[in-house]
C-alpha cells in the first residue's frame, strides 16, 4: 500500500487517502472541483495556506471562524465566554452550511468543526469538493499558536478585559493537556474525511502549497 501511496502521489509530504476508490473516478472528480476544504488542529497552517492557495488558484478564500464572528457581531472568544462552546459549535455548522453554497472557494474550517457529524456529513455530501488535512504533531501545533497570540495581543478585544492572555485568542488552548487530549482524538477524524494529507511539520507554507497544486494538478492530468 505504501509503494502505491508514493507512486499516486506527486509529492513526498502529501498522501493521497483514494487509493480505495477507482483512480478513473478519483481523477474524474478532481477535475470538477469547486470547492477546497482545509482541516486540522489549531496551528496547522489553514488560514495562511488557505489565502495563498485562493490565490494562486484565483479563487475566493473564506475562513469559517471569521465568516462566524461576521454573522454574529462577536470575536470566537467573546462567544465562547458569553455564549458557551455548544452555541459556538451551532453558528459553527450554520456558516458552514453558508460556506458550502459557494462555489470556486478555498474553505479553512476551525480545528473543531469536523468532530461534528453534521458538518462532516454536509461536507461530504457536498459536490465537487475536496478535504485537505494539514497535519503535524500537536507540539509544533501548540507552539505555533503560542507564537501567533503573542505576535498578535491587539486582535481580540474582549469587553473589560485588559490585554487578552495569549491562550485566550483561542479558547480552547488555555488548558493544554486537554488541548492534547482534544488533537488525539480528533486526529482520526481529520483523517478520514480527508481526500489529501498533509505532512506540513518540516514544509513552509510555499512548500505545502506548491505540494498540494502539484498533487491536484497530477491528478487533472491523470500523471501520478
Ligand atoms: C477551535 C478552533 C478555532 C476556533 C475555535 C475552536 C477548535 O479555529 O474555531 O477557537 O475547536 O479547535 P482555528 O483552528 O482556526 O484556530
């Protein structure tokens, strides 16, 4: 399986997970697509790769968190500190849902918008739509988070609060063992709903989008 995987895929880092399915059918819908969809934790990478990927591709990027705090007049902290992660998760499947209508988009979802079913399912059920899992271990996840609140202390402006600690530009990084926990159990779950993984861990941002075009491109060409 390892040697097929090497040789379907048009780049080292990235794995295909189709090799179940026909590579006739596979080629055939990845010439369609319409749609790009980018998981992984916090600190993989979607956003920065999502931008750059819409734009070498000349489609529109869309990051679902900030499509959220567009709809409900509130930043990701501040609606988890006044609504809660559950009412959260719904504006999180509603956007979603928005998103997904729209057609020629690079999509970077929040790292926990795939734990759930319907978004999983919405997202699968969605034609001419690919998922791409940018993947690397949760320390180098955790310290790049790290490194972005603290290069960006000004960007949430949480009511009465004086300067944001760095953990709460993202929530659900204040504790970080159960930050642990919440990768090891997603993990699995990027996975499978993903058509390409990534390896990012030792790519810089040209280097994984330049993978990931290459390895689209491979497949629209039908050359592996
Ligand atoms: C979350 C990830 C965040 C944001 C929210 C919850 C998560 O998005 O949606 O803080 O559950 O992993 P990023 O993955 O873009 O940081």
């Amino acid at each position: 399986m390892q040697a097929e995987i090497a040789t379907y895929s048009s780049h080292p880092a990235i794995q295909n997970t189709d090799l179940s399915r026909t590579r006739k059918s596979a080629a055939l819908q990845l010439a369609r697509l319409e749609r790009l969809v980018l998981t992984g934790f916090m600190g993989a990478g979607k956003s920065t790769v999502g931008r750059m990927l819409a734009d070498r591709l000349g489609w529109e990027f869309l990051d679902l968190d900030a499509l959220i705090e567009a709809r409900a007049g509130l930043n990701v902290p501040q609606i988890f500190a006044t609504h809660g992660e559950t009412h959260f998760r719904k504006l999180e499947s509603q956007a979603l849902a928005s998103a997904l209508g729209r057609r020629n988009i690079i999509l970077a979802l929040g790292g926990g918008a795939p734990e759930v079913l319907t978004n999983r399912l919405l997202i699968e059920q969605t034609p001419a739509t690919a998922t791409i899992f940018l993947d690397a271990p949760f320390s180098t996840l955790f310290d790049r988070c790290m490194l972005q609140a603290l290069n960006a202390p000004a960007a949430v402006p949480i009511a009465d609060a004086e300067v944001p600690e760095p953990a709460t530009l993202r929530p659900l990084l204040a504790d970080p063992a159960a930050a642990e926990s919440r990768f090891l159990a997603r993990r699995p779950i990027y996975r499978r709903l993903a058509r390409l993984i990534v390896d990012t861990s030792a790519l810089s941002t040209e280097e994984t989008v330049g993978g990931i075009l290459q390895t689209l491109n491979a497949y629209r060409t039908g050359r592996s």
